[in-house]
C-alpha cells in the first residue's frame, strides 16, 4: 500500500506507512503550494534535477527533518552547499540503490539539468509493494518502453504541462509506452505558461492505454495498494 499526497507540481509524498519518501519539493515560491516547506516530514527526499522548481525547498527539508537526499552527484553539492552535512546517497543514470523502504533505480530523463555537468534523471521506485515510476521533467522518448519492460510499474507520475516538458498528446504516448497501471499527471497549471485541460489527458490517455488516470488536486491524497 502507498498513499500518495500531492503538494503540488512535481512534488509528491510517497507513504507505505512506515517511510515517508519526497520528491522535488518546489514549495517555497509556488503559488499553487499545499503546505509550507516548513511543515513538510520525510524519510528520503529523491532530486530529479536542479532547476529551481524541483530542487526546491530540499536541503533545507533534509537539513531540518534529518532525510536522506538521492540525487546525482552534482545537485547533491548544490544541497551541501546551502545546508552542510546532508545525509546523501549519490546515484547516476542505470544504477539502483537499496533503501529501508525498498529500492531506488535512476532512470534517463530527456531534458537540461539546472547544473554544470549535471544530466536530468526519473526514479523507479519499490516501495509498499508498488513499482512507481517519477519521471521528473522529460519529454517523450522511446526509451520510455524500456523502462515498463523492465519494470511492471503500477504507478507513473508524469509530467504533462507542456512548453518545459511533455504536453498532454505525448505524455499520453508517454503512459502507452510505460504501461503502468495507473498515471497521475504532474507538472501542469502551476502559472499560465504551462496550464492544460487534464481532464482531456485522462480522457486520451484511458483510450490509449490500460491506465486509470488519476487527478489530484494540490493537497489531495489517493491510497493505491499493490495488485
């Protein structure tokens, strides 16, 4: 079972309960935030890259709360830059990282990084008996097919605002290529730029694929159990 709280645009609270696993914690700053950075509690806070509104609030969540940061090696020494002796597990693209609540695999993302050296990454996680896809920011990329082969994912959270990112006709390609059983699209509405009609991507992408769509307003929660 995970719970999964969404506090908007790409940030994510896992919940299997007992660990508690953040991701992208843009917060402080967006005006579609569910709760303040200072309010936010996590085990491990996963950093799909470093532009300002995925890295976010996290060194200062893992310096307050005691988190764990993954991350490559680059966006982590901008966290230990802001916030010194962060608990840190340095990961990069293909490898996988065995946690208490189960394992982490770093998987490619298409888009730039937000650092000097850096490359932009997704997760696959296990946790609570679920295989979770975050895909972070990315745009559509074969290689997405990969990724559902080896991994019979239950949950994809895939970004769809567009303009940055995928839109919604490729990030319902995106959930066919996965083919996960559910998607909870992210990454969308937080400013003009990037608003979108989602309730039109659920339609798409439930005649496209096998997927439940879910859509979850900031600050709202959905308990997925594994099948």
């Amino acid at each position: 079972m995970v719970k999964f709280t969404y506090y908007g645009h790409s940030c994510f609270l896992l919940d299997d309960g007992k660990y508690k696993v953040l991701t992208d914690p843009f917060l402080t700053g967006n005006p579609k935030a569910a709760i303040r950075a200072e309010e936010v509690d996590c085990d491990f806070l996963l950093i799909s890259h470093a532009h300002s509104d995925h890295l976010g609030d996290a060194p200062e969540i893992a310096g307050r709360t005691g988190a764990e940061l993954v991350a490559i090696p680059e966006v982590l020494a901008l966290c230990d830059a802001r916030v010194r002796g962060l608990k840190s597990h340095p990961m990069n693209l293909g490898g996988s990282l065995t946690l208490p609540f189960g394992k982490v695999r770093m998987t490619l993302a298409q888009h730039s990084s937000g650092v000097a050296g850096g490359v932009a990454c997704g997760f696959v996680l296990y946790i609570g008996g679920q295989k979770v896809y975050f895909a972070g920011d990315t745009a559509l990329f074969s290689d997405m097919q990969l990724i559902g082969r080896k991994d019979d994912l239950d949950v994809a959270l895939l970004p769809v605002g567009d303009n940055y990112t995928m839109g919604l006709e490729d990030g319902a390609l995106a959930a066919q290529y996965l083919n996960a059983r559910h998607v909870i699209p992210m990454h969308y509405n937080t400013w003009p730029l990037i608003n979108q009609d989602v309730k039109h991507y659920k339609e798409l992408t439930e005649q496209m694929t096998r997927a439940e769509v879910h859509l979850l307003s900031p600050g709202e929660s959905l308990v997925l159990d594994g099948e």
